[in-house]
C-alpha cells in the first residue's frame, strides 16, 4: 500500500518514506496533565493513531512517543490567584503537583485505552528529561543562538533566518504581534524563552548552570523527541493550534541545535467545534469522555464520528450527530455478528470481496481519507452483494484501521445464556417441524428479552441486541428544537422557568419554592430546564409528579441564553418569570413583580436592579427605575417577551447576558424597575464560585466587549440603540 500524508512544512500531499529502512520514529504533543483532557484534544489523538495504524498495515515498525507535560510554567504570585493550572489545581484539590499530575496521567491513559488508541511506546514526563533540556540549551548557546537576561534563557529568533517557514503566511502574520513574555532584556520581541529564572517561592525549579529555574515550554519536546527517537524524527504530529508558536519554536530550536532535517513530515488535524463554535474551557462547552458516558453514549461513537470528516477539516461536533454515529456503529457491529453467526470465516476471500477489502486500504493511504474508508465498508456491509461470512471477514480486517473493537462486541453479542440458547434451539426445531405458532411464541420471548431474531439461510441468528444511543426525542439539542409558542394565546397567568446544570438540589430547592409560593389568586405554570447535567437534575423534577411541572432536558450545554429560549418559547403564562436555581421564595414574590407589570410602561421587573453612568461600572439598585434587572430573577409580560424577543444566543456565559436582555426591552421603549423587600432569599451562585478568578475574567470579558459592541449609547436617560 502506497502512503501518502499532506506535509504542513512543504504543503503538499506526499509518498511517506521513512529515514530508516522498514522503520518509523513518531512523535505526538502530548497532554498538560492537570485536567481531563477533552474531545478536542481526544480528536488529534485519534489522528496520530490512524497514521500509525496504516504504517503498521504496510509492514512498518513504528517506534511512537507522546510526550507528558507536567511543569508548572508561571510565578509563584500568579499561582497564589490560581492561574498556574497544575499547580493551582494540585492546591484545591489539597495535592501535591506531582499526585495531580500522576492523577491525570493515568486518566488520559484511561481515554486512550476507551477510544481503542494503540498505546505508544513511550510515555515520557517532562520532569525527567530537565537534564536533557539543560543540555539542548547550553548547545544553543554555544552556538550563538540564545543568551542570558539575569538567569532566563531565550532563543535569538534573528539569527535563525527560517523561522517562520513551519506556520507560513499565518506564522508571519502573527510573528510581530506574538505575545511574548514581558522583559526589556529581550533582543527582539519575538524572542522566547527555554529557560525560565524561578522567581522567589517557585514550587516547581531545577538546578542549573543559569541558576535555579524551569524549562521553558517548547525546550521540552526537542529534549524528549531527540532523546528517544533520535534524528530526524520521521513524523511529528499535533493539532492546528500547535503549529504557531509551538511547532514553529520547537522546529527552530531542534534545527538550530542539531542541524536542519529535524521532522521530515509534520501533520496537524484540525478543531473540533461543538454546535459551531471552537470547542474551548472560556466558551463552556468543553466535553471529556466521562460526560459522554454520563449521557449513555459509547466512547467509540464518537471514535466513528471523527471518522466521517477528514482529519485535516473542522468537525462540528453535536449530540445529535453522535446518536447517529453511535446507531451506525451498532449496525456494523451487527453486520460481524451475523457473518460470525454460522462459524469461521473464510480464509479465502473472492475477487469481489478482495476488491472491497482493497477499497478501504487505498482510501486509508490516501491522507487517511476515512470518510472514504468508512464508505467503502458500508456499501459491503448494506450491499448484500457478498456472502455474510465475507462480509463480516473484511469489516474485521477493515477495523484494523478503524479500531471500533468489531469483533469484540460481535462475540458479545453472541455469547447466548444457556437458558435463552435453549429457547433459541428449541425455536429452530420448530420452524423446521412447521411449528408455526411454537415458533412465533419463542421468537416474541426472545425479543423481549432483549434478543434480535433473523432468520438467514442456512440457519437462524440470535444475537443479544445492541443498546444504541438514548432516546432521541427525549433530548433538547438546540432551542429551535421547541415549539415557539410565543405566538399563542396565554393558558395561564405567569409561567416560572427555572434554568439549571447539574446543580440538581438548588433546581429542586427553587421549584419547590415557587411550588410553596405562587402568586395570589394567579393560575402558575413552572418549566424546568435541564440545561446538559449528568447528576440527574430532570429525573428528581420529574419525580416531583407535580402536573403544574414541565421539564426539557438538554443533550449538551446549550449555553445560558438558549437554555433560557427554550423556556422562553416555550412559556405559555400572561407573565413570564426567569427563575435562577439560586433564588428561594420565602413567601408570594411574585404577585408584587406583576403588578409592577400592569404598568404598560414597564417593560421587565425584577428584585435586583442596577445602575450605570458610563457602561463600565454597574452598581446595585434595589428600588426604583433601573438600567438593568439582574438575572437573578426578572419578570416581563409575554406581549413584552414577543416584542423584544429571545435571548441573544451568543452569550453562552450568563455574565452581562441580563444587561443586553434588559436593554432589548427597554430598547422598545419600556422601562425597567426593581421591586425591593420581596420575600426571597438569594443563595450562594454555585456556577460563578465554580470557577478560578481567571476563568471568570475571560468570560466576563467576552460577553462585556459582545455587550459594548451590540449597544451604541449608555443607558442612563433612555435612547437606548443596537448597533446592527
């Protein structure tokens, strides 16, 4: 089989030859272990192993490494605000770096090992290779490509004429405006570091000829690659986000130390976006395999899924497309049980099913074009042109690309107890008396144990049926989803949407509230939605059995604003009251807001108000004309909910989401009012004390600059304007 890869250093699509005869040396970025790593990282991964899966097919011996970050980067003071992710992490969790890091080691292994990824032969941590890294840098100083400023070591990027040759155009765009470390000793801006001075109180530093300190980020990879692999190193591999600054800097530093010639073939797989948008902890919708498996789905759905896009195209990972890939998995699968169903498989196969068999392969040395793999083993699978014995000997070899684990859940499939085996037996004794009615009986047995009946010549199948994906229509993947009902006319007085993810006990506290407390005299609706948990939110509201009750429970994280559509749409009270899972009703706060309402001047109501003279600062406001309701809990009419519409679908962060909301309505000429003294009270917001003060910050920040761009003028005095 002929291999050809797309090189990002020459781009363009080559024959793949190897620098020693019969022989691959492989590098992959590895994980920074202080978290779970996530389906984007999960996807590049699964990347690397198809690569190594088609040269062990052509008869290659691959020598593989995936690398282990676990150094801490950054100063003691940022890692007293937490910004330090593994350290910062081991002190929440009351570990030390070096448990933290062995813990999420053994995770990522874990995930790997799910996904059916090959283990590679080296796992190598950076903490064990900083005398390797000490080593690389003294050379590169005696060479006249780095210097010293007080203890920190940086790479003089001006006397290496290549830089930049890796990322290209996009490399050298970015070149100028790179941010850089902060130190006016640095030749030229670009400059980074290899070795970083430790500043007073650094957890994490080594000895060294410069004083003590810390590798710098790239220096780690050449010090593991060339240490264990040698040079060149046949195929170095990683996401697109690697190529600049960090496959630039490493290839500068490598080739500057040893000589050009350091990788002869660099692949990058694109990103994972999810509903969209680049999958990423600052937007909220980052995903491990532990939440697929807390939602019902096999971690090899999502393995198939990354099958049906070629590695180096943007995937949009959504829910909805996992069902599918995991109801597509299951019928191959089921294809392998029915050709192993009637013995061993055929050794020899016919010129037909060579022609498939060698359909597959050819598409897989093509760039790993998988999508045309995976077609080619479906047209055999649905085809029926072949005999199911062949079928399932090609979909077997085919899975030595595919790594769906075929025969394993085939055999499982048909590993019958004895006591359905037996009914199984007696069944076919039937059919071939002409027992009709025997057999029928036995056949709806088998089904409702769970079993799948096929008659097939020369004998009949019964295989343990596969469970799929959950139910569909159980799930709410975007707010579209839902019936806009906004349109109708209301069926009650006021509709209480409560809006949660996985903070199951503060929903139930809140429904139960508002349950306790509803408005005087007024006819109350409350929806609930599940907003993507996996601590079974919706199953404990269900069990509430309170037909006053309706719960949408979401596949994924919608993000605030859509999860907050979907009640939105779907409200059907005169008044319509958005509810966070932090407030408590104490006694009727409700019927106070909707008298506010009756004023047809006002057009949102809410306990908490705010203030602001130049947009930059928001202050409390607990009476009175407002700029702004808090989310918190904010009441409007339905007239004023079609009028100003729904919620911008862009604020996946609750943060600012209720100022732009309150400024939509009061854009149509309504004002906003703030009623003081309810009886409620306003628990602790689990979500905000969730998170680290960084994350908090660039979360705000995005939604505050969406908040800026979108209104032209400050609130105070009304004249309020979107910007289009």
């Amino acid at each position: 089989m002929t291999v050809r890869l797309h090189n990002t250093l020459t781009r363009t699509r080559e024959v793949f030859a190897p620098a020693r005869p019969g022989a691959v040396h492989m590098y992959s970025c590895g994980p920074t272990v202080y978290r779970y790593v996530h389906l984007g990282n999960l996807r590049t991964y699964l990347m690397s192993d198809w690569v190594k899966r088609v040269l062990l097919a052509s008869d290659y011996r691959v020598r593989h490494v995936i690398n282990i970050t676990d150094v801490g980067h950054m100063r003691q003071d940022v890692v007293d605000r937490g910004e330090d992710k593994v350290i910062a992490q081991a002190l929440r969790e009351g570990r030390t770096p070096q448990e933290i890091t062995a813990f999420y080691t053994q995770a990522f292994l874990d995930d790997l090992a799910a996904l059916d990824i090959l283990p590679a032969d080296h796992y190598p941590r950076a903490t064990e290779y900083v005398p390797q890294m000490i080593a690389v840098v003294e050379r590169l100083l005696r060479r006249g490509l780095a210097y010293d400023v007080n203890g920190t070591i940086y790479f003089d990027v001006g006397r290496f004429p290549e830089y930049g040759r890796l990322s290209g155009t996009y490399g050298r765009r970015l070149l100028e405006g790179v941010r850089g470390e902060l130190d006016p000793g640095k030749h030229d801006t670009r400059d980074f570091a290899l070795w970083k001075r430790a500043e007073p109180g650094r957890v994490m530093k080594w000895a060294s000829p410069w004083g003590e300190g810390f590798p710098g980020w790239h220096i780690e990879c050449t010090a593991m690659s060339t240490s264990i692999l040698g040079y060149p190193v046949d195929i170095h591999s990683g996401g697109v986000d690697n190529i600049f600054p960090h496959h630039e800097d490493e290839l500068a530093q490598s080739e500057g130390a040893f000589g050009p010639g350091f990788v002869n073939y660099w692949l990058h797989g694109q990103h994972l976006l999810v509903d969209g948008l680049k999958m990423a902890k600052s937007t909220g919708n980052t995903y491990t395999l532990a939440d697929l498996r807390a939602r019902g789905y096999d971690p090899l759905a999502f393995r198939y899924l990354c099958m049906t896009v070629r590695y180096r195209a943007r995937l949009n990972f959504t829910f909805r497309a996992l069902r599918g890939a995991q109801r597509a998995l299951d019928r191959l699968r089921r294809a392998v049980a029915v050709g192993m169903a009637p013995g061993p498989l055929p050794t020899e196969l016919s010129p037909a099913a060579v022609a498939a068999r060698n359909a597959v392969w050819e598409a897989a040395g093509d760039d790993l074009n998988l999508p045309r793999a995976l077609s080619a083993a479906w047209s055999l699978a649905m085809g029926g042109a072949l005999d199911p014995r062949e079928t399932a000997a090609i979909l077997l070899d085919a899975d030595r690309l595919f790594g769906l684990r075929l025969l394993e859940a085939a055999a499982g499939a048909l590993a019958l107890p004895t006591e359905v085996a037996r009914l199984a037996a007696g069944r076919e004794a039937a059919r071939a008396a002409g027992d009709h009615a025997t057999s029928d009986r036995a056949r709806a047995d088998l089904v409702e144990r769970g079993y799948e009946v096929e008659d097939l010549r020369p004998r009949t199948v019964v295989l343990r049926r596969f469970p799929g994906p959950p139910r569909e229509e159980r799930f709410v993947t975007r707010s579209a989803d839902v019936a806009d009902l906004r349109g109708e006319p209301s069926s009650c007085d006021v509709t209480v949407a409560v809006v949660g993810r996985d903070v199951r006990d503060e929903v139930l506290r809140a429904v139960r509230s508002a349950l306790r407390h509803p408005p005087a005299g007024r006819s109350l609706e409350l929806i609930v939605v599940d907003a993507g948990s996996t601590d079974g939110t919706a199953e404990a509201v269900r069990a509430l059995a309170d037909r006053r009750v309706r719960v949408f429970e979401a596949d994924h994280d919608l993000g605030a604003a859509a999860a907050r559509n979907v009640a939105l749409r779907q409200a059907r009270g005169a008044h319509v009251v958005i509810f966070e899972p932090w407030i408590e009703l104490t006694g009727d706060a409700l019927s106070p807001l909707m008298r506010a309402l009756e004023d047809p001047g006002v057009g949102i109501a809410g306990p908490f108000g705010l203030r602001t003279a130049d947009m930059h600062h928001f202050e409390p406001a607990p009476a009175g004309e407002v700029d702004a309701v808090e989310l918190y809990l904010m009441a409007l009419r339905r007239d004023t909910l079609r009028r100003a519409g729904l919620m911008d679908e862009h604020y996946r962060f609750y943060r600012n989401l209720d100022i732009d909301y309150s400024f939509a309505v009061r854009a149509r000429g309504l004002r906003a009012v703030a009623i003081g003294g309810l009886p409620l009270v306003r628990h602790p917001h689990r979500a905000w004390e969730s998170l680290s003060e960084e994350e908090r910050a660039e979360r705000s920040k995005r939604n505050f600059d969406r908040l800026l761009r979108r209104w032209r003028h400050r609130p105070a005095g009304g004249g309020l304007r979107a910007v289009p």
